[in-house]
C-alpha cells in the first residue's frame, strides 16, 4: 500500500459519515432470446382472467400520443416508399435498387420521427401540457424533516480545479436554501492517479472549511474501482443509501442552484410513485466557437425536443445519468446492473447505465419524468468536434450494448423503443453512408436510374422527397425559432435578428460537421459490433483548442480515402462527382474545420457581436457567476491535517 492510500485510509472517518451497509444484488439477465420466446409465449399462451389496473389520466394520453406519433411516422414514411417505388425506373439491379428503396424508407421514418417529436414539442410550449410534470406547483410544499437527500458527484481523473469550482458554487447556493440541511454532499471519486487523488483531497479539504457549519461535504476514494460511474454509483448506495431517502446524481461538470435541488425534493415528496425526475440541464460555459453553437443548438432547438419527449413519454422518460433526482430504496431494490453474458465488445459491464436504469425503475412499477421547466440546471459541451466525438464513441458502445435489453420480461414498451432508438441514433450514420454509397453505385452502373436518387436534375418524385426530407432535418429549426419569438423570449437571444443569424450560422457549421460525424459514427459502430478496444477517456472540462497539425493527424486516414474517392470519381465519371461534393467536401476540410472551431477567441469575438447568443450569456445567472469566478480563484490549500468532521446523526426514513 503507497503511502498516500494509509494516509486516505486511517483519514476515512473525517472524510465520510458513518455507514449504514445496504444490499444492492443485480439481477441475471434473461437474455435477448431467452427474453424473446417468453413474449411471444405469453402472446399465445391463454390469458388467465384478472383484474385490469385502471391507467391513470397521464398514462391514457400517453397512449393516444404515441399513437398519433407512430401513425404519422407510418403515414410519411409509408407514402414516400410508396412514391419512390412507383416513381424509379426499371433497372438492370433490381436487388440493389430494393436496397436503396429500403435504406431511404428507413431513414426517412427515422427523420420523420425527429420532426414529429420536435412538432409535438412545438404544441407543447406553445399551448402547455396538463399531464406533464410541472415544476412550478411544487414551491409551496413543506419538506418535513425525513426528506434527507444525498447530492453526489462521482468524478475520475477530472481536472480538479474546473470540477470544484461548480461543486463550491452548487454547494454554496444550496448553503442559502432554508431546507440545506437536509442535504449531504458526496465527491466520490474513482481517479487511479495519486496526484490526482491528492489534489481531490487538498481541494475537498479547504472547500469543506470554507462551508464549514453550512453545508456538510464529504469525500470519498474507491479502493475498488469497477464498473466506472454505475458502480461508483451503487457502492455509495450500499454503504450509505439507507441514510437518505432522495439522491441527486450530478457530473463532473454540472452546476446546480440549491433553489433547484429543493425543488427536485419537492416535487418526489408530491408525486411519491416517482422514482427518477430529470432536469433539462442547459449548456453553458465553454467559449469556443464549437461549444458556442452546440450550447446556442440546445437553448433554441433543445427545448422543443425535450418538450416533445416529454409530451409523448410522460410518466415513462430518459433518465442521463446526471443533473436528476432518484428515490434511493427502489432503486437499490431493482437498479443493480448485472454484466452481460459472453464476449465480445457487447459484453461485460454496461456502459450506458441511466437509460436502463430509468427501464428498470419503471418496470418496478415507479414513474420517470422529465422537468423540463425547472430553471437552474446547467452542464457543459465537450469545446471541440474531437473531444465530442470520443465522448459520443463511449455512448455508441454503450447504447449498442443495451440493445441485448430490449427483450427483457417486464420492461414497458417505451423503454424498449427508447433502448432502440439509442442505437439508432449512431446506426442511422452507417446508414446514411451505405444509402449514399448505393446511390452513387446505380448511377455508375445504371444511369437512367440512379443519379435522380442522388441529385435529381429536374423536377420529379425524386425531388419531392428529397425536398421533403431536407424539409424534416431542417423545418424543426425554423419551428425553434418561431417558438422563441412567439414567447417573447426572443430578447433574451440578443433580439430577433440576432437570434434569426445566429441559427443560419448553426445550421451552417451543423450541415458542415455532419459528414464527419456520420464517417466517425460509422467506424464507431463497427467498434462496437467488432469489440475492438474502448479508451475510456473523461474529456477536459474546460475550453481546449485543438493545433492544426494534431487535427490532421487524427482525420488523416479519412481525408486520404476521400481524397482518392474523388479524384477516381472526376476521372471514371465526372458527371457524378457533384453529388459527392456535400458530402466530400466537409470531410476533406474536416481539420482546418476542427482546428477552427475549437479556437475560444472566434466564439469570443462572435459572442461580442451577439452571435451565437444565448440567455445566460446576457444575464449569467448567479450560480454560474460564481462558479466562473471560483475556477479563476480557487480557494487555497488547507496545511492543516484533515480532522474529522462534527458528529453525524443519520435521520429514519419513511418506508
């Protein structure tokens, strides 16, 4: 044992409450098959007579919602086969015109049900919900004193500095709420480093006396480090889960108002079948031109997607795995993760944790809900197009893992789609690739039937639909932008010419962006299906600016293979090469693009011209003020030894 682990050891009892030991067993897996043959099983089988629990008033209008969701999916998707198949000439490759028929019909439903969600969510904002969840009704309810929540923060390897400057500015807006002591704040911590851990420990230590009879702050290092967050996660709910009734799961990077915080507990104490409450936490923070239009990108067309998630889940929503509430009991009663059976880079320990959480804990018979309305929740965007990518590669592996789940007994049919849809989210890349790739196939094999697939010349079905899908991607945008104005909010976003320029400009870096992101999420998706290794890898949680030349050694390999891609294509047939230029194009320039937007000075010199505009950056709300303000002036190392903190009295917690 190295030194600093006796010094973190014989130090536990300053550092950490006592413990009052809960189990937390994960349940096996039935599998995938095993899974499927019990549904259809019970499909067949007779159905014994028994009383049929009445649906509540939310549950029934989510039923009719997700019905006229999934009609208007059928309806678009179905007429645009029915138009492609009867507009497409004959050709001499019928079996690969099927394929594009099929990829198109796919991708479309695919859009369309983006835009109907964003539709949805337009409704939404513009006439209110009576069944969502509102957080405005809970600001009056009393927290009685056995409503004890515990705020973690499990963090790995984090730069300490940016991780404690939020923690201190959310503990210190927590310390002003009359109801702060019935929070417990919790770092634990996962970092193998011991310089790492040491600066953790300096800084626990003089935030802890900064607070000192204001907020109780504790610290934790794993000596066992297994199965990353989830496991972090469930060990704190083993040793000391028992002692709270509510915890609030925060990241490395999130920020949070104590007004929020209390308000998350109010609302679990009004609606005791809750089980998870997740924030719409907003980005901020981060002053690079990329991070700038991916934090404007959420403050305009985040909303209306989480308003139509929401309109259409209710009661059965996404849980993220941060900036949420969760009732601790039933969660450590059906939330443990068991590991995935076999091998392969689709076993062993699941990586995408909150999304089957959230299935789990609705299958236990508690409801998940989104807050969408509830102000004070903030997190940060990766600063460049690299680190977002190695971000979004851990997501891909994790939600390609979770698909084994989506037979498992029990689980409502939402959290199945929902478990799909994550895959879908990466797999609609390859599939775009390979409906492109298809295209351009028949155009070279067969050009009376191919190129009109691609590019259409002239006006036709095939135009149509291609005018139809740019409709879908991009429509949800002009949407975004009305429902500001409508609000009056517009002001807010630097006034209405500002905010008008400022989505052009994101739709632009956006449309630029996107072949680098379908190239990566495809060699992202065959990592995953092929096991190839994962670099878990926590991405820096302040503003990096990516050299030039390091960008083009790490797009190198692409730019080349496009790079030939064209050259043959303007030598064997040059009229084919316009339809490859928006796609090859972007990924030719996918370095300089990168290096560009990872530079904070342009998102700042834009920022100055009210470009890329968003509320927080008009008016910084306080918690955010501080925070920024912490990160520049951390408090100073204590010298004196850690000694343990006042006794700590555990309160009972209603069953």
């Amino acid at each position: 044992m190295n030194p600093y682990d006796l010094y973190a050891l014989t130090q536990s009892a300053g550092r950490t409450p006592p413990m009052r030991r809960g189990s937390m067993i994960a349940r096996p897996w039935t599998g995938f098959r095993l899974g499927l043959l019990k549904g259809l099983k019970s499909l067949s089988a007779p159905q014994r007579e028994a009383p049929v629990p009445s649906s509540s008033s939310w549950e029934r209008a989510a039923s009719r919602r997700r019905s006229v969701l999934l009609a208007l999916i059928t309806l678009i998707a179905g007429g645009a086969a029915l138009l492609l198949s009867q507009s497409q000439p004959e050709s001499s490759h019928p079996l690969l015109q099927a394929l594009q028929i099929t990829l198109f019909v796919v991708l479309l439903s695919w859009v369309a049900a983006g835009f109907v969600t964003a539709l949805m969510g337009f409704f939404a904002r513009w006439r209110g919900d009576p069944h969502a969840l509102d957080s405005r009704s809970a600001r009056l309810q009393p927290l009685g004193g056995d409503a004890r929540t515990a705020v973690i923060m499990p963090i790995c390897n984090e730069p300490v500095g940016p991780v404690f400057a939020g923690l201190r500015a959310t503990c210190e807006s927590l310390a002003e709420q009359s109801s702060s002591g019935l929070f417990d704040v919790f770092v634990l911590s996962d970092s193998a480093d011991p310089a790492v851990r040491s600066e953790e420990l300096a800084a626990w230590s003089a935030l802890r006396d900064q607070l000192e009879g204001r907020c109780r702050l504790y610290y934790r290092v794993r000596q066992r480090r297994t199965r990353r967050k989830a496991g972090n996660v469930a060990d704190f709910c083993r040793r000391w889960g028992r002692n709270y009734r509510y915890m609030v799961v925060l990241d490395a990077d999130s920020v949070m108002t104590g007004e929020s915080l209390t308000r998350l507990v109010q609302l679990m104490e009004a609606n005791p079948k809750a089980g998870i409450i997740q924030t719409a936490p907003r980005a901020c923070g981060v002053d690079t031109l990329h991070a700038r239009a991916q934090q404007f990108a959420g403050r305009t067309v985040g909303p209306l997607f989480t308003a139509g998630m929401q309109y259409w889940q209710l009661g059965e929503s996404h849980y993220w795995g941060h900036n949420a509430i969760i009732r601790v009991e039933p969660f450590m009663n059906h939330c443990a993760l068991a590991l995935l059976p076999g091998r392969g880079g689709l076993s062993g320990e699941i990586l995408s944790h909150d999304f089957v959480e959230a299935a789990l804990m609705r299958r236990a018979g508690y409801t998940v809900w989104l807050a969408s309305d509830l102000e004070g929740s903030y997190e940060q965007q990766p600063s460049n197009l690299v680190e977002e990518l190695q971000r979004d590669r851990r997501w891909c592996q994790g939600n390609f893992k979770n698909i084994r789940l989506v037979a498992e007994p029990g689980l409502r049919p939402v959290h199945r789609a929902m478990l799909a849809t994550g895959v879908m989210s990466y797999l609609s890349a390859p599939l775009w690739l390979a409906f492109l790739l298809v295209s351009f196939s028949l155009h070279v094999l067969d050009a009376d039937s191919g190129l009109d697939a691609v590019l259409p010349d002239q006006p036709s079905a095939l135009s149509f639909l291609w005018g139809l899908t740019l409709v879908l991607l991009f429509l949800p945008r002009v949407l975004a932008v009305a429902s500001i104005v409508l609000r009056g909010e517009a002001d807010a976003f630097g006034g209405t010419r500002a905010l008008v320029k400022s989505a052009l400009l994101e739709t632009v870096l956006s449309a630029l962006q996107a072949p680098v992101r379908m190239v990566a999420h495809t060699l992202f998706v065959l990592g995953a299906l092929t096991g190839l290794k994962l670099d878990w890898k926590s991405p820096p949680r302040e503003a990096q600016a990516i050299a030039l030349s390091d960008a083009a050694r790490r797009f190198a390999p692409v730019t080349a293979i496009v790079a030939m891609l064209l050259g043959a294509t303007a030598v064997a047939a040059p009229d084919a090469l316009p339809a490859l230029l928006p796609v090859g194009l972007p990924l030719l320039f996918a370095a300089p693009l990168a290096a560009f937007t990872s530079d904070a000075r342009w998102g700042r010199v834009l920022r100055l011209q009210r470009w890329l505009y968003t509320p927080e950056e008009q008016a910084m709300p306080a918690v955010l003020r501080r925070a920024r303000s912490h990160a520049l002036h951390p408090l100073e190392r204590t010298t004196r030894p850690v000694t343990p903190l006042p006794a700590w009295q555990p309160v009972s917690r209603a069953a």
